[in-house]
C-alpha cells in the first residue's frame, strides 16, 4: 500500500479548512452562547469573505520537503506512542502538560496525531504560492481550526477531564454543565469570577464625582490626596472601546489614583455605553461633543475656579461595513470583544472553554479579566468612519487627507510635547507601529516601552516592583519607516514600573503647584453625582 499522501487531496483539504476555519471563528465571533451552530448573524457577518477566499497554488519544491517531513514524523509518531515515554510531539504545549496525557495511550496518540496534522497543514499554507497577506489569512484561519479541533477541547478525549470526573465521581462534569448554562445566559465565557466585583463597590473607587454630562459621556474629577495640585489639570480620553476603569481596578493598582497622589488635578472621560438612541452618532459627533467638549469643561473648571485585525480588513470587509452600519446600527460590545479575544484563542477562549465546561472548574476572580468582560456598543457610523480612515487607509497620517469637524488635520502642526508608550508583546498595537508615532509628531517626544502585553504592560503599579521597562534619551532620525529596533539598540532597560518615568516627565509639563480644590467643578459645572457614575455602570 502506498503511504506516501496525496498532496492534491491535501491542497483540495486545506482549501476546505480554510473555508471552514473560517466559518467556524465568526461564528464564534457572532454568537452569544460559547458553542453553538453557525448562526444567522455569524454567516452574516462572514458575507464579506466567503466571495473573496483565495485561490491557492503550491510551491512544488516545499510541497516535496513536506512529504518527506509527514513520513517522518508519522514513523517517529507511531513508535513513541507504542513507549510510556512522554511524546516529544506534544511536549511543552500546555494544554497537553498534564501527566493524565501520558498515562493514557489512547490520549496521548490523539494529541499527537492533532499536533502533527496542525503542523503539517501549517506547512502547506507556507507553501502557497501568493502575496504575504494571502498567506496571513490562510494561516490565520488555519490557526482558529486548529485551535478549536484540538482534543483537550473535547470531553471523550481530554485525558485530564477524565480522571477528574472519575476523582470526582461525576461532580465535575456537573458543575461543568453549570458554568455552561450560565455562560450562555451572560452571552460570553467566563475567564474569571464575575460575581465577586462591582463597579463602584471593589473596582472603579478612586474618591471622585461627576461633574459634567451630555449623551456620549460623565465627565469625572477625582478628589485630591495632595495638599497642593498643578495648576494645570490632566485629563484622561480612555478608549471608547471598554471602559475607562481599566485606569482604575482596585486602590493598589490604579493609575488614576496614582495620577491623583502625584499632585495632578485629574478628570476622566467616561463613555456611555451606546444604545439604539445613537445608532447614527459619527466620529465628527465624538469628537465635537466629546473629547473636545470635555476639554473645554476641565479648562472651565480648572482656570475660572482654580478652588484610546489588519488581515481581514480590505475593501470589501470595510465597504460591507459601510453599507452594513454606515448610516446607522451598532456594532455590538460582545462581537468585539470576542475578536480581540480570538487574536489569541488558546490564551483568551478555549483555556476557559477546557476549565469551565470540561472540569467544572470556577475561574479565580481577577479584577483585570472582569474588566475585560465588561464589554461596550458601538455606534455604526462612528465605527464604519474609523474601520476605513484611520486603520484601512490610514489618513490619519496623511496631511490634509483627513476633514474632522470641518478642519483639515494635519499631525505635522502638533508641535507640543509628547508621551509616547507601547508594549513589547501586545498583540493589539505591535511595538513597532506604536514607535511609528515619533516619526509623524514633530514636537519634543520621549519614546518608553514597557514589558508584557497590551494591557498587562500598562497596569502595571510601582509597589508591585513588577516587570521592567526600556529608555533611550535619543530617537533615530526622522525617517519612514520607523526603526525600532535602532532605537532598542541603545536603549536602556530599567527594572519596575514605567508610570514612574511618565510620573517625573508629566511634572515638568504640569506648570507650579497651587492649593487643590476644596469642591469638585465650580459654579457652572456642580456636581451630578458621585464617581463612578451611571455611564460606566451600563451593560452592553
């Protein structure tokens, strides 16, 4: 019998699971309950890609060395199984890193077979014959099959499942089915214990009052801790994506009150969270009446009373958008949310899937992920604009290319000084396109880059004497593109915190020291009510 594989069946398979791959992530994207049938709304959502899959040619040359690593690995496959010896295939990923895999032959065959058809049809998306970003796709969408076809995501195979539920006598498939149901009833998988926090309770406490309010956002002024305070004040415009307490979890870990206890004045914007009623909001509208508006209301208060997924957007993606919600509609928080989440599906969707539903296990509450779960709306216009100038076409960085409010924008007049940070591992804004920054501001610029990733990386407090962070008092030249590992080269590593060097480099912009408040606004801006707020505790 011949052992050799079909490569044109492989080709026609891998054509097939990119297709499926791909129906499988949105669905998962478009779904409220954590498995369940491609919806409605997931083929809906999908309609901008299924007509434009790629037609895939294979490089013959890589094709051969394939076929000759498959027999390989197969043989090599074979005769580990037959040993009690650890499988090298499944060695050192962590889904398969309990001993209960090992222990059992037939597990133990089952993820090895996985991770030897993964990497095989890995390989032949290496072998496509296409342009880089044909290639990103297919791997993409080969990686999310991957990731939801891996054994550990299944009862009967899950080797470690298994002997807890036999532990167990059965209660951990029980309570397994518990989370289930109650997982589908909030529309999202559980990565912590949401029950233990309460915005304004346990999260979200730092001393404040809202002082200002219109349709798209509180306006919040915090308490100070400080005897005095800078004269001039600092405002925070959080990304209308989440919400702002992400600045704000618990006391030890909140940049806002460490913002509070280094002597600056401080407000935050805080987002509604969007419903039928601004389904025709636009970008223009958010940044009149919101950022702009809140800048205006701080300077009011603060002088007269001195008492913030490149391979599935092209044109057809953003022009679907377009037609979709351009004109009004929401584009939904949990749909978002659940994108970013399968950016690292492993990590942020099927661990929980595994620990939740398979082993009845309760995640351990953490004040980050529950943060992370609380999910906002957005509204149709306002994310159609964005999708298409400021991530698609990138005319943000174009002079004059851009029109927000009536004004041509044109970043090459921002000539005042600024802050510039970015993650070394996040997944969201790359390190290199967050130093891209210092190549379009003219001003004085200070570029710091911080450890981890792209939340992790920010919250990251000074008493915790936790991670490190990289300097360099001298930028490259101003040429395009930006070279950050030019810059990395020279750049000095510092153990601990960034926010203490973003704390020393804020007070020199932060003008003298003045008496701080006694109340929160002033005499046209009184208080509404006390911080966090109504806006920030809406539900998506």
């Amino acid at each position: 019998m011949n052992s050799e594989p079909n490569w044109a069946h492989a080709a026609q398979q891998l054509q097939e699971t990119f297709n499926e791959s791909l129906r499988q992530a949105f669905s998962a994207i478009g779904a409220p309950a954590p498995v369940r049938e491609m919806s409605g709304a997931a083929q809906h959502a999908l309609a901008p890609f299924t007509n434009a899959l790629p037609e895939m040619r294979f490089d013959a040359g890589k094709l051969q060395a394939l076929q000759q690593r498959c027999i390989e690995d197969l043989s090599a496959m074979w005769n580990q199984c037959l040993q009690a010896a650890p499988d090298t295939l499944i060695h050192g990923d962590r889904r398969f890193s309990a001993e209960a895999w090992n222990a059992n032959p037939l597990a133990k065959f089952s993820a090895a077979a996985y991770m030897l058809n993964t990497r095989m049809l890995m390989g032949l998306v290496d072998a496509v014959e296409g342009d880089a970003k044909t290639r990103a796709r297919l791997r993409f969408g080969v990686e999310q099959w991957a990731a939801a076809s891996a054994p550990s995501n299944f009862l009967a195979l899950n080797a470690e499942a298994l002997q807890k539920a036999i532990a167990t006598q059965g209660e951990s498939i029980g309570k397994g089915l518990q989370n289930l149901m109650h997982d589908m009833r909030q529309g999202h998988v559980s990565m912590t214990d949401e029950s233990v926090f309460e915005v304004g309770k346990n999260v979200a406490t730092t001393e404040g009052a809202v002082v200002f309010e219109n349709e798209f956002f509180q306006l919040l002024e915090y308490k100070p801790l400080t005897a005095k305070v800078h004269e001039k004040p600092f405002l925070f415009v959080p990304p209308c994506i989440n919400k702002y307490y992400i600045l704000d979890l618990q006391p030890e870990n909140s940049l806002i009150r460490h913002v509070v206890s280094e002597s600056h004045r401080t407000f935050v914007i805080s987002w509604r969270n969007p419903d039928a009623s601004m389904s025709t909001k636009t970008w223009d509208d958010y940044i009149e009446h919101a950022a702009i508006k809140a800048i205006e209301v701080v300077q009011d208060i603060s002088f007269s009373d001195t008492g913030i997924l490149d391979i599935f957007i092209d044109e057809t993606s953003v022009k679907y958008r377009e037609d979709e919600m351009g004109k009004g509609g929401l584009l939904k928080g949990q749909e978002l949310a659940s994108t970013f989440s399968f950016l690292r599906p492993n990590e942020l969707v099927w661990n929980y899937v595994v620990g939740n539903y398979l082993k009845g296990e309760t995640p351990p509450p953490f004040d980050l992920l529950y943060w992370n779960s609380d999910s906002t709306n957005l509204p149709g216009p306002f994310y159609a604009w964005y999708l298409r100038n400021t991530y698609f076409e990138n005319r943000l960085v174009q002079p004059g290319k851009l029109t927000v409010c009536g004004e041509k924008i044109d970043l090459g007049r921002l000539d005042m000084p600024t802050y510039i940070y970015g993650s070394r591992e996040d997944h969201i804004v790359p390190i290199g396109g967050a130093y891209a920054s210092t190549q379009r501001l003219p001003g004085k610029k200070r570029f710091v880059m911080g450890a981890s990733g792209h939340i992790a990386g920010v919250i990251n407090p000074p008493a915790k004497k936790k991670r490190s962070y990289w300097t360099n008092e001298k930028l490259p030249a101003n040429t395009f593109p930006a070279s950050h590992a030019q810059w990395l080269d020279s750049a000095t590593e510092h153990p601990g915190s960034w926010w203490t060097d973003w704390s020393a480099w804020l007070k020199k912009h932060a003008g003298k020291q003045v008496a701080a408040p006694r109340a929160y606004g002033s005499r046209t801006y009184k208080t509404i009510e006390a911080a966090p707020g109504r806006y920030v505790k809406a539900k998506a």
